[in-house]
C-alpha cells in the first residue's frame, strides 16, 4: 500500500508543479491566512444551516484548519486544550472516540454518525481527511438523530475541494522513537469556480517510546465540487484507510508508590488451581519492589491489530427559493477489523456496513425538518472473558504474560478458525443443568433499521428573545442472530422494534449586541450497542429492550460574549445531566454530573493570539450500581510482605460489582484547565505553546489509589525560510512530567491498569507549498 500511495503522490506533484507560475504561492491550507478564532467560524448543520457560537444554545468549541495547524492537532486527544470537560483516559494507546463531561463522546464526520470504537476501543483516527472540528456537550441534536453515547460529541469536518485556486502542499514529520509522516494535500481546478478536485494522501510509519508498539497506516482522501449555478451545489468525499497498531494497555497493578515514584511490586500470579498462567483471582506473592521503566507495558510482539475502513460522504445543497433550502447528505462506511492479541483478547468485524441519507428542508434559518435512514449491518466475534492483567508480572518474561487456554476454557467458548476461540452469541445450557455452559462477550450478527423524522423551529418572541424547539422520533427495527453457535444447537436469533424520541427546548435573551444568555432543556432515549454499532443477544437468548430504553437528559444555563469592537468571544455554562454508562458486561448505570464551564478565545491582531478553557465536574453514580475488574489492587496480593502492600488475598480479576450509590465517578478530574497561545514574533518567525492541568481524581471506585495534581507544557517554533518553505519544531512535555491518565473509559480496569505518558520529546517538521 505504500508503494501504491507513494504512485499516486508522485504524478500529483508533478502536475502541481505545471499548474502553478513560478512566483505564485498559493496556499492549500490556511497558514498564511489570518487566524480564524473558534468564535468565528459557522458551525454547519448541526443546530441549523450555519451558526456561530454565539448563537448556539448550548456549549460548545470550534477547532479551526487554522488552530489545528498552530496548535499541531493530531488526534481526538489534543481537543483538550480547547475544549472544557474533554479530558479522556487512554484508549489503550490509540483513542477512537472523545469523552466529554466524563463519559465517551459520539463522532460525526459530515454531520453523520461515524462507526467508531467499542466503548473506546477501536481504530485509531486519522485527521487527513479532515479540515476543522467542532466540539458540542451533550447528546446531539434532533436533525443528527438517536445515538448511544450522550456526554457529547465531535463533529469532523471533512476537507472540500476548492473552487478559486490550485495549488499543493507537501508536509513531513520525524519524531523521536523513528515516527514518520508524509502528506500530501492536492487541490486542482478543473473549471473555475465551477469545478475542483482536492486529494490528500497521508503515510505513517512510527514505533513508539513503548515497549512492541507501531503505528503504520495509509489513507487516501479524494474530495469533489460541483457548483454548476449559484443555487446548487454538490460535495463528495471518498476515503480508503488502512492501518496496523498495537493496543497498548499500559502497567498494572497501579498502586500509590506506582503512581507517585514509578514504583512497580514484582511476583507472578498463582490461580487457585496453582497455575501461573494469568487467571481469575490468582494471587501474587510479593518478591520485591522495583523502580520500573515508563516503556514497559502490557504489549506483545505477536499481537494483531489491523483494520481496513472506506467511506463515502455527499452533500447535494439546493436552493429552491429565496426561503428555502434543501440539503440531501449520504454516508456510507465499511469496516473490516481484526485484534488477536496473546492475553486472549479477541475482538473480529469481519464487515460492518453502515448506510445512511438525511433529506433536510431549511426555511429563512428558522426551520428545519426533515427524515432519514440508517441502515447498519455487523457480523463480528468477541472473547474477553478471560484476560487477567494483574497476575501478569511486567518485570518477567513476554511467556508470563500470554494466556493460552486451558481445554476447561475452551469448552466454554466455540472455535473459530484452528485455535482460536471466541464466545457464541449468546448463552445456551448444553447439558440442561439450568445453568448456562458459555462465557459471553459481544460476538453478534445483527442489522438494524432506523427511520427518523424530525422538525426543529425558532420564534422571534421579541427583538431581542428568541425560543426553539426540537423534536424527533426514531423508529428501530432490529435483528441479531448467533452468528457462531455451538455444535448441536440451533442458532439463537431475535427481532425487536421499538420507537425512540428526543425533545429540545431553549430560551435565548440578546441582553445586548454583543451578550446573549440562554438556557437549554433536552431529553432523549438513547441506544446501547456493542462492537461497529451491533446489537447483541443477551444470556436469554433475546435482545434486550434496554438497549433502545437508556434515557438521558440535559440542562444548561449559559452566558456569550462577542465584542463586535475586538477580536475575542468568552462563554460560561452551567450543566447538569443524567445518562447510562454503558459496563463492559452489556448492562447500563445510570451517571449525573454537574459542573461549570468556561472558555475564552482572543486574537490582538499583531500576531498574538490565545485560547483559554477551564472547567469543574461533580461526576458521580445516579443511585446506581458500578462494575470493576477488580474491587481493590490489594486485592491481588497477599499479606505476605505488609512492607510493600496489605494484601488482602482475595485474588484478581475478581469482577467486583458495588451496590447502588451516589459514589464519585473513578477517573474523572473535577478540575481542567488549558491555554494555547502563539506569536508571530515577525514574518519569519513564530512561538506557540499550550499548558494543561488537570487536579487530582481517583483511579479506581474506592479510591484507594489516586492520580495527583498533573500539568503538561508543550512548546513549539516555526520558521518560514521563504514563501514556499517552512519548517517547526515541536517539544512535546518540556518539563518532563511523570503523568498517568485512566486506560479504559467508565472505570471498569480502575484498579487493574494506568498509561503512562510519554517522557519529554521532540519532533521536527517541514512543509513546502508549490
């Protein structure tokens, strides 16, 4: 595929040379233009044809094309230095989904609900395709549809092709630890302001800081403009992306002394059985406490990770009259992905197909309706059951980590290919004893259909009060089946159908020009799915109606200021709501945070510019019962070395569950804060930067082990060496911090696993515009 990527760069900046004068630079990306502050640039489609933020009745933060480049904005990650309440656990490694109000987030590219991870574990992102990114608080609104994750969402905006000008811009990256990047972003009139063709093509090779860790992947991006008149116009978006990585599941057995002095207790886990294979409720004898090295995780070299996506976005806007517009959007995306890893983790979709067409009707940018449909079909094979992370002594060998199955095991699961094993989908009693004979993961073969109609609409009640209202209603017709059933029994298989509804409402008061003040009600029901979005049978052999039962709701008061005599915008919000946290073993509990939020963007106009965001959160559990991997790390120990650890001997993974409680939701700082700031300190030379702090929270449910106060300073240089040609220097952690952050979202390896960061490192990067 490199060589393939590589052919096709290679042509594109011949004929871009051809196509540009010799003293013409012309700009594909927005380097050269003035900074676009995140106040400035229209959110579109989301709550309306297009609005700014302080028009939007809710919280929310834009991440301009200009911001991401000066800010060097690589994944789903670096949202946190922009935007209040993001701060996100690890994702092993490779995080596929935002979190948002501490909870996982949705992920909309082109104003249509992306297939993204399996709470939060998933295919790394790639930005390539993408030009700007809005980030939005809760669940979406009533045009984007029902979804199952409602802390918030991030709205990719893809890259257009564009109609006044050609031109190419080749950028390169090399890091420390031999990371690689090359891309490529071609755009070409075909007849102009008519037509144009843009492609942009990125190649990654990295290894990692981390112990077997890669990242390679290719994508190629295509997009086309069409605007034949000055009342339509049709955008189209093709995307084929490939990647191989490593989930990494950072160092168990996080204790206190692991997390404040990087101090690691050693000794393999003995099973009941006296096995040292990793194993429920083994226990460690401890041998000794050692200072470990941050790289040393919970990788191994014959681990499998790959993934194949190809995705299709249009938009055909027309203008039927002075009043009205209509806006059709098409989405289609195939998945193909594969994780084999030696701790017995299996998780296969082998083809996730995902249709979906929104047909919306605009009315003078105070109405919208409008109707789709979605279609999603999964065919995929899980096994998790038996992963046992804290047994595993990081300081051994690579055999003491790996889990090969015992024969007792794999009785319980079904064969897939020669060797490997995954649970069916769902539980059967094979000897009618009246208890189930399987372990159950989220293997499934189901398609699901979702008819929406909805209609959203804004009163002008006074010259400066205005009202909206939004409805909609969602009907699910649902089939799953057992795609892989034992031998001698029938496949399980069944159908469910069921309407979902949303409401929005919201006030807004123009106190002057330039402040607006509102207030935002919204409820919802909302869908809990597993893998690519599938629907799973649950032990009963039946879908759960749960699944499309998980209420949410939402209110916010919130205060907008734009100076129209200065280039800045601040926001402030207050919240409060309720969703369903999603456990690893398919049930739901029920979350409630509340919490203020606020954000400030500023541009001096001689080149100083700043983004400020800062925010508190009260997360706890809704009267609701909690999961974990383990009740407690002295769980896993026994009492043998009280100098290093009061081990209880209880043994883990123990799958502790807690009873109903308003306890603090684990893993969740209740305090963030972030600044990005750049200089241009003249027309060569630039200075940028950004801090971020995050105040102490708990690791694990009772938080026996906490994550300290952490900061991290990033700084950066550029220089222009002429009008084609730059280059930057990014120094990643300049003070070296030892900072930890949760693995998992929801908290459930609280007390099994934390990811270390990445020590202080540089990378260099040059781009060329011709």
């Amino acid at each position: 595929m490199k060589v393939l990527t590589l052919a096709v760069l290679l042509p594109l900046s011949v004929a871009a040379q051809d196509s540009v004068e010799p003293d013409e630079v012309i700009q594909v990306h927005g380097s050269e233009q003035e900074l676009v502050l995140p106040s400035e640039e229209p959110i579109e489609g989301i709550f309306g044809s297009a609005d700014t933020l302080r028009e939007i009745p809710r919280a929310a933060t834009v991440i301009t094309e200009s911001l991401m480049q000066s800010a060097n904005v690589d994944d789903l990650h670096d949202i946190a230095r922009f935007t209040p309440n993001s701060h996100a656990a690890a994702g092993f490694g490779n995080p596929s989904l935002p979190s948002l109000r501490g909870q996982l987030g949705e992920l909309f590219e082109g104003n249509m609900r992306r297939q993204a991870g399996n709470n939060g574990l998933g295919v790394p992102l790639t930005l390539n395709a993408i030009e700007s990114i809005a980030v939005v608080k809760g669940a979406p609104p009533v045009m984007l549809g029902t979804t199952q994750r409602v802390g918030g969402f991030v709205q990719l905006q893809p890259k257009r092709a564009k109609l006044d000008a050609s031109g190419t811009l080749l950028k390169g990256r090399v890091g420390e630890w031999q990371r690689y990047r090359l891309q490529l972003d071609h755009n070409q009139v075909l007849q102009e302001t008519t037509s144009a063709l843009r492609i942009s093509a990125q190649v990654i090779d990295e290894d990692s800081f981390y112990d077997y860790s890669k990242l390679r992947s290719n994508d190629l991006y295509m997009a086309y403009e069409w605007r034949p008149n000055n009342a339509t116009r049709w955008s189209l978006g093709v995307e084929y992306y490939d990647v191989n990585w490593t989930d990494n599941a950072g160092i168990n057995r996080p204790t206190q002394a692991l997390i404040d002095d990087n101090l690691y207790i050693t000794g393999q886990g003995q099973q009941p059985n006296g096995s040292f294979i990793p194993g429920a409720f083994a226990v460690i004898s401890p041998t000794g406490q050692v200072e470990i090295d941050r790289s040393r995780v919970l990788t191994d070299p014959l681990d499998n990770n790959t993934a194949e996506t190809f995705l299709v976005h249009s938009k055909l806007e027309y203008q039927l009259n002075p009043q009205w517009l209509m806006v059709n959007r098409s989405y289609y995306q195939h998945l193909d992905r594969e994780g084999i890893n030696q701790n017995s983790f299996v998780e296969i979709i082998d083809g996730a197909e995902t249709f979906e067409h929104r047909v919306e009707f605009h009315y003078a940018q105070q109405s919208v309706f409008g109707f789709n449909l979605r279609y999603n079909d999964v065919l995929g094979y899980s096994q998790f059951t038996t992963e046992a992370d804290l047994p595993i002594d990081l300081t051994g060998s690579l055999e003491q980590r790996r889990i090969p199955l015992t024969p007792a095991q794999q009785a319980r699961l079904v064969e897939l290919r020669p060797g490997l094993w995954v649970s069916p989908g769902t539980q059967y009693d094979i000897d009618n004893d009246g208890v189930g004979d399987f372990n159950l993961s989220d293997t499934t073969d189901s398609t699901s259909y979702q008819w929406g109609i909805f209609a959203q609409h804004q009163w002008q009640l006074t010259d400066r009060v205005k009202a909206t209202l939004g409805v909609r209603a969602d009907y699910y017709d649902v089939q799953a089946q057992d795609p892989l059933a034992p031998t001698g029994v029938r496949a399980a298989r069944d159908t469910h159908s069921q309407w979902l509804t949303a409401t929005s409402g919201a006030l807004q008061y123009d106190v002057t020009n330039e402040i607006m003040v509102y207030t935002t009600a919204y409820a919802s029901d909302s869908t809990s799915n597993s893998m690519a979005g599938g629907t799973v049978l649950n032990a009963n052999q039946v879908i759960d109606p749960q699944n499309f039962a998980t209420q949410n709701e939402l209110f916010e008061v919130g205060i907008k200021y734009a100076p129209s005599s200065a280039r800045w915008y601040a926001d402030a919000v207050l919240f409060d709501q309720r969703r369903s946290l999603r456990n690893r073993d398919g049930s739901n509990s029920g979350i409630r945070t509340e919490g203020v939020e606020a954000q400030w963007h500023y541009d001096h106009g001689n080149g100083f510019w700043a983004t400020l965001a800062a925010s508190y959160i009260d997360a706890y559990y809704d009267n609701s019962a909690a999961f974990q991997g383990t009740r407690e790390v002295a769980d896993a120990f026994d009492d043998s070395r009280p100098d290093l650890i009061q081990g209880t001997g209880v043994g883990a993974p123990n799958f502790a569950s807690f009873a109903a409680s308003n306890q603090q939701l684990q893993g969740v700082p209740e305090v963030q804060a972030a600044a990005v700031l750049g200089w241009r300190v003249n027309q060569h030379w630039t200075l940028g930067g950004d801090l971020s702090y995050t105040k102490a929270y708990p690791l694990d449910y009772l938080q026996t082990v906490f994550i300290r106060d952490q900061h991290q300073l990033n700084l950066s240089t550029e220089y222009r060496i002429n009008k084609q040609l730059r280059a930057r220097l990014d120094i990643i952690n300049v003070t070296d911090q030892d900072n930890w952050s949760p693995v998992f979202e929801g908290g459930y390896f609280g007390a099994t696993v934390a990811f270390p960061s990445l020590p202080r490192h540089a990378q260099l990067s040059l781009s060329y515009n011709f």
